[in-house]
C-alpha cells in the first residue's frame, strides 16, 4: 500500500540525511514555510495578519548525536526570541527524539526545561508532540515532569492509540491537541480501521470539550469540524475553549473560513533543513498530495 510505503521512506534514516543537505525539493516547499527562521517569522506575519495563529515547529527527528539535539535545542531557543521580538502571535510544538529522547532521557529533559522555562518568560506555550508508540509514555513523564515546574506545556492525544481515553482523562486539565495519529502502529496498540478512529477521535474531542482545560482540534476532516461546530453550539461551549488546527499549506481556504468565522484557529507551520520524514508523513495520509509532487517535477 502506498501507506506504508511512505511510512517507511519516512523512517529511512539514509534519505533522512541525504535530504538535509539539499534545499526543500519534491514539492516540500507548499507545506513547509521555509528552511530558516527569517523566512518563517515572514510567513507567521502573513498568517497573522488573517486572523490565524501559529504553531512553529522546527524539524528534525532521527537524533541520535548530542551534538545534534543540543543544536535543535539552540534553534529553538532562538525561534522564541525570534517570536517574541517580532510580536508575533505563535508559541512551539516540538518533538522530544529531536531533543534527545532516544540518547538519555534525562538529557532530553534538561534541553526541555531550557526550552520551557525560557518561553515562560514570554507566557508562551509549549506543546510536546506526540511521536510513535515507543516514546508515547516517555514523553507523558517529560510532560509530567515539566508540569511540576511550569504551567505552559501541553501535548497531544493519538485517538488511534487504545489507551488513549484513559491518558485523556488523566491529562484533562492540560491544554490538549488531540489527532487521530500519523505513525503505523500494530494492532496490539492500535485502532487499524478507519473507521473505528474517527469514532473514538470524536469520542474523545467531545469527552475534553465537555471536561477539559483547552481542546486543540486538529484536522483536515470536514466532516470532523462540521460535527465540532454543532457540538459546541448545542453545549454552549465558548469559542475560548477550544481552536481548530492544521498543517501549513493544506485546505488553506478552508483556514482562513473558520477564522473568519470566528474561531480560533491555529496553523501548524513546519520550518528547516530536516523536512524529508515529515513530507513523507504528509504523502502516506493523504496520496492526493503526490500532486504537489508530480506538479514540482514537471514545472522544472
Ligand atoms: P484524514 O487524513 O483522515 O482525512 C479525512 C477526510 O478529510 C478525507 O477523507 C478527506 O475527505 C478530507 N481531507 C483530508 N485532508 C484533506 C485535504 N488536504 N484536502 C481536502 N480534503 C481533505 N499526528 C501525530 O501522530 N502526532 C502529532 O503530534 C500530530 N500533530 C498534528 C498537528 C496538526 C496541526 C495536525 C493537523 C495533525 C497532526 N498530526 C499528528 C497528524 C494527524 O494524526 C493525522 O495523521 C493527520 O492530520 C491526517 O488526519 P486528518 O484528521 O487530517 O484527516
């Protein structure tokens, strides 16, 4: 299927690496807002300037060097500086292998607390994104960890994960993002059918709106959303309780219609060198997007 064929190119640490040195190609460029933050900060503005908040995420995954994480960690020190002088109206998603998860967890929590103490200063949130099953309970004890300290962090629920209803309810008074999960898991851990996740994604996006502390709803699916809309309306629900999120580049008209709706919505905006694994990602959810693929190779 090519699912899994995108899943696993994602995971080729190879092509991971090799992608790096080269600008962003195959098309990467529509969903992924530059490779430095000069050109990133310009895109956050011009979103901004529609009603839309940001959610900067600085790539990079496969970390297995320290010299690496400590440089991620540096870059995204100076993207919350880069957030706070230029005014704009973003905060940070961030993945902990980038930072060092898979070399000392102890490490990893250290560049965490830099990170989460320096945005504090600025009230900035930070949310740890959720990676594959592996680090799924290793990134719930950063999160509890950093908690003990600071109160601008959040992370995200995977719906496709059996678990993930009872990590709802323990997580419930966190800011919370909740998706319906990008990695290939077995069925030990995880729903398989469709179906049967976007029932318990909506299961659980109802089960926080109603309980929760903030719910950051983020998808593509109309259908989702169009439910959400009449959720909210039936359970007087205030729009201050929850947003609507996606990714750079994708069903762009439809953003800019919830925000000019009124909702809070927030864009997920990917910058930097390492965009290979999540371009990757992106073509194994959704095969249409081959097209931006296809229209890069022969506009060359
Ligand atoms: P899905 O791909 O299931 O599509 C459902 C339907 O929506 C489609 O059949 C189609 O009708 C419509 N649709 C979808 N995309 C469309 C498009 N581009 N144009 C037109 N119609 C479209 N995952 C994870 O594991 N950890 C994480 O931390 C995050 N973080 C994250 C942040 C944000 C902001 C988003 C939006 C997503 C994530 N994800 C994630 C990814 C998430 O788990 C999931 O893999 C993708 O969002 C794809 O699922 P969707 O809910 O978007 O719809």
């Amino acid at each position: 299927m090519l699912k899994d064929l995108f899943i696993g190119l994602s995971q080729n640490q190879f092509l991971n690496s090799a992608a790096k040195k080269y600008g962003l190609k195959l098309g990467a460029q529509s969903v992924v807002a530059g490779t430095n933050i000069e050109e990133t900060i310009r895109s956050i503005k011009e979103l901004n300037a529609q009603g839309i908040s940001c959610t900067v995420d600085n790539l990079g995954e496969f970390v297995y060097k320290r010299e690496e994480a400590t440089e991620a960690k540096e870059q995204i020190l100076e993207v919350i500086e880069a957030i706070h002088e230029n005014k704009a109206d973003a905060h940070i998603s961030l993945k902990p292998t980038q930072l060092g998860l898979d070399i000392d967890y102890n490490f990893c929590l250290e560049n965490l607390r830099e990170i989460v103490g320096r945005a504090s200063k600025y009230d900035m949130f930070i949310n740890i994104d959720m990676e594959d099953y592996s680090h799924l309970q290793p990134s719930f004890d950063l999160l509890d960890e950093l908690s003990k300290e600071y109160s601008n962090v959040g992370t995200v629920i995977q719906a496709y994960f059996y678990r993930a209803e009872e990590d709802i309810k323990k997580y419930k008074d966190y800011r919370l993002r909740i998706v319906k999960g990008a990695y290939k898991e077995p069925e030990e851990y995880a729903y398989q059918d469709k179906k049967d996740i976007d029932t318990n994604f909506v299961k659980l996006i109802e089960w926080h709106l109603l309980n929760g502390k903030f719910t950051s709803i983020a998808t593509h699916d109309h259908h989702v959303i169009n439910h959400v809309k009449e959720f909210v309306k039936a359970n007087n629900i205030p729009n201050d309780k929850f947003e609507f999120q996606m990714l750079y580049g994708f069903r762009k008209d439809m953003q800019l219609q919830l925000a000019k709706e009124g909702y809070n919505f927030t864009t997920y905006v990917p910058f930097g060198k390492d965009w290979y694994g999540y371009f990757m990602r992106r073509l194994a959810e959704r095969p249409q997007n081959l097209n931006l693929v296809a229209k890069q190779v022969f506009t060359k």
